[in-house]
C-alpha cells in the first residue's frame, strides 16, 4: 500500500490550515496551527506525507517537471501546441513566458514543498519519537525532499530565493531578492550530504535511503562539473548491493513492477482512492497520450518519429517503453505511464526519479571523466546488454563520453531528464539550434533560453527585489 494511504485524512485535516496564494508563495503557519499541532510523534508523521504528498501534484511530478525535462529537448513534441493554454506547447519552440501556468505552478508548489519540509524539520527537534533511529531518518528524508526541490528549481529558474526556515509570515521574506545560484547549490550539498548520514542503509517504499542520497548527490556534483567527487559517491551506491539493473527492459514499468529493486526513489501513485475523497492518481498516463485516444489525453511529451527512428535494431526499449497507436495519425507514445481503467488523470503507475540505470550510466560517464575509460566501457555494456544489444564499439575518451549520451536518451526517454542531461552537457543550444534547422522550423534559441522565465506573479509580488531573467 502507498506511503501516502496509511494516514491521509489525518494528512488532509493537519495541512488544511496551509493556504496562501500570494506572498512569495511561501506558506504561513498560522498562530492557531502553531499552539494546537506537530506537539508529538503522530502529529509530525502526518506532517511528513505531506511533504511527500507534495511531489504527486501536476504542478511537480504529477505532470509538469515531466514535460519541462523531455518536451523542452528534440526527442518528444508536444502533438496540438495551444493545448491547456500552450503550457506545453510554449516550451516546444522556446516561447515560454512569465505568464505561463506551468512556470507558475512549478515555482509554487515547489515552495509549497519546501515550506512543509521546514516546518517539520525546525518541529521535530522538539518531537520525542518511540525510536530515535526513525527520529533521524524522518530527518534525513525531508532534507532529501528539499534538496530535490530546490534543485529542480535552481537548474529550471538559475537563481531563486533560499528559505531554509519556517516561514511563520511572508512578510519576512520581502526584500530577500534572489539568492546566487552557488549559495543554492551549497545549500543543496549540504543538505544531500548530511541526509546520507541520516538515512538507512535499506530502501522502503517511496523512501528515500543513503542510496538515493548519494545518487542525487552525484548528479548536483556532475552538473556543477565535479567528476571525481560525484565518483566516490556513485561507486558507493554501485558496490553497495542495495540494487539492481531489471533482468529485461519490460520488468520495470507499470504497476506490476513498482517497488522492484532497480529503484532508488519513486513518487508513488495509486488508482481507484477517488471515491473516498483522496486524489492519489497521476495524470501522465493519460495526457502523455495521443489526443482522443483515451480520456483527457492531451498528446503531451509524446517521442518524435525521428527519435524512434534511431534506434538501433533490436533494442527491447523500443516495444518496453513506447508503442503507437495506428488510429492516432499515427503518433508514438509512452508506455512508462500507465491509463487506469478507475477514470481520467487517475493512473497507478509510480514516477521513478532515481532508478539504478541512471545510477549505472552516471558512474559510467563519471569513471570517463576520470579517466578510467576501460571500466566505465563495462558500466555502459551491462545497459545496452540489458536492452539486447552488442557492446559498444566505442574505445577513445570522446566516443565512450558520446556513447554514454546517447544511451541515456534511449533508456530515459520520457522520464524527464534529457533536457537536463542537454543542460549539464553544455550542449543544449547547439541541438536544439541543429534539431531546429533540420525541421525547418523558425527557432533558434541562445543561452538565455536555458532557464524559465521567473513567474510575473512573483515578481508583481515583489517587485522591487525579484528581477526576470534576461530575455523574456
């Protein structure tokens, strides 16, 4: 059963007191919800899915971190660009403005989340738990948690405002203006590290453990170029025998495979809870469909014919992760998102965030960087065997770096990484400029393109501190 079900009315009744749509979008902690909760364990735990329950909403994992990371790169479109408001079609030709709701939404749920995280973490100090020990994982999870949001939004906006404490009024924060983006990635760091030493060894169910931690960690550490120290970590979790690669590309998707042993960190999803109030569906499984192919399919993040087109011949990723429908034009679509049969925008497929795939083919690219191009061959050959293709043919430094990217696009498709993958490759304008000219579309886009635009409602919030990003 989801993390999520175990206490959702209490969950429900605990957080119904935060609520504001303005001020910095940080949420306040009423005088009265201060003096009557998070006062024992119980309390503090329902505080805690909350959290959790955060990641599932469309604004983050539910939909839109998914579409950012795919739809904004070359490898899917978005299929009717004006569809929900172009939400999603801006982000297909660069168009994106500060209007637009998905830049809002993530930028609000995103702080939403990170205001639950620290309420709890500046309560729980004070909380005695049954068991010390799960006292301090709790701990190490919500740093988890708000060193992930943050990190989604310090690569999607550039420099945001840093809020590492309980806002118990949004006052407090006017004037603070956008903090650097180094002091962002410190923060994250730090955050990531000490959860490492907080987390358990073993993985449960939507529970981060040291493993994901240090995964995560890695990837800030890569993207900010520092191979070697991403290394160590990456190697931990590989030699851990915490997990697994899938035996086959179809053991990993879907409800039936959730909770297999190649995942690090999912947000979980359950179908069918509507009829008790509860919303614990996601809406990726239907509107990443063909419009009119199931219902509220919307034909978002859906992969481009010259995408399927490169595979190789008898890669399993092909049939496993995507498949067309001939009554829709015909488009390709993913298969990693399931459609339940309980309704619309209610599919039980978990979204895995870290899966040990990705942690194999970072510490192949990290051991490359470093050096040690024989050994990252071997890590980047048990993926391509998992998919049933020959080792790579590639020897030299610069074929394995590319070798490496490029199995990352067949192996993540859909899941929301390549348009960050692009990014912390620094290759990101040159393939879309070139994936422009080739379509013959009238786009080219410069380094300004590579962030969001801050959403007008912040900067109209306060206007005096929050600045837009160049360009838009």
């Amino acid at each position: 059963m989801k993390i999520y079900k175990y206490i959702f009315l209490l969950t429900t009744v605990s957080l119904s007191f935060i609520a504001c749509e303005d001020e910095l979008d940080i949420i306040p902690i009423t005088e009265k919800s201060a003096n009557s909760f998070f006062s024992n364990e119980a309390e503090i735990e329902s505080a805690i899915i909350g959290a959790y329950g955060q990641l599932q909403n469309n604004g983050l994992y539910g939909l839109d971190l998914i579409g950012v990371g795919e739809i904004s790169a070359e490898d899917t479109f978005e299929e009717i660009a004006a569809n929900d408001g172009g939400r999603f079609g801006q982000l297909d030709d660069f168009s994106t403005n500060a209007g637009n709701d998905l830049v809002g939404d993530i930028w609000r749920e995103s702080y939403e989340g990170i205001q639950r995280v620290n309420v709890v973490l500046n309560r729980i100090t004070d909380i005695e738990f049954e068991d010390a020990s799960l006292k301090t994982n709790r701990i190490g999870e919500m740093k988890f948690i708000r060193a992930l949001l943050y990190y989604n939004l310090v690569r999607l906006y550039g420099d945001v405002p840093l809020v590492v404490e309980e806002t118990e009024s949004p006052f407090d924060f006017f004037g603070q203006g956008r903090t650097p983006s180094t002091e962002v990635y410190a923060q994250i760091e730090l955050d990531l590290t000490e959860a490492t030493q907080d987390l358990p060894t073993t993985k449960a169910p939507g529970r981060p453990a040291n493993g994901a931690a240090r995964a995560l960690l890695a990837d800030v550490q890569m993207t900010q170029g520092n191979f070697s120290t991403a290394l160590a970590n990456l190697e931990a979790v590989v030699n851990s025998g915490e997990y697994e690669l899938m035996p086959t590309t179809s053991d990993i998707f879907g409800v039936a495979n959730e909770g297999n042993p190649e995942i690090l960190f999912e947000i979980q999803y359950a179908s069918g809870f509507n009829a008790d109030g509860s919303d614990e569906g996601s809406s990726a499984g239907s509107q990443f469909r063909p419009s009119g192919t199931t219902a509220n399919a919307k034909g978002h993040n859906l992969p481009t014919q010259a995408f399927i087109d490169s595979f190789e011949a008898g890669d399993t990723r092909l049939d496993d992760y995507v498949t067309v429908d001939p009554d829709a034009n015909p488009f390709y679509f993913l298969t990693k998102y399931e459609v339940s049969a309980t309704g619309a925008d209610d599919g039980g497929s978990d979204h895995l965030i870290i899966r040990f795939a990705d942690v194999v083919l970072k510490y192949a690219e990290a051991l490359n960087e470093n050096n040690q191009t024989a050994e990252a061959i071997t890590q980047l050959n048990s993926i391509r065997s998992r998919a049933g293709l020959a080792e790579t043919t590639a020897t030299s430094q610069a074929d394995v770096r590319a070798a490496i990217r490029q199995e990352r696009r067949f192996e993540f498709i859909g899941e929301g990484k390549r348009w960050f993958d692009l990014k912390r490759y620094g290759t990101a304008v040159e393939v879309m400029n070139a994936f422009f000219g080739s379509t013959g579309a009238n786009v080219t886009i410069d380094n300004n393109n590579l962030v969001l635009p801050i959403p007008q409602s912040q900067i109209d919030t306060d206007p005096d501190f929050i600045e837009q990003n160049p360009g838009y």
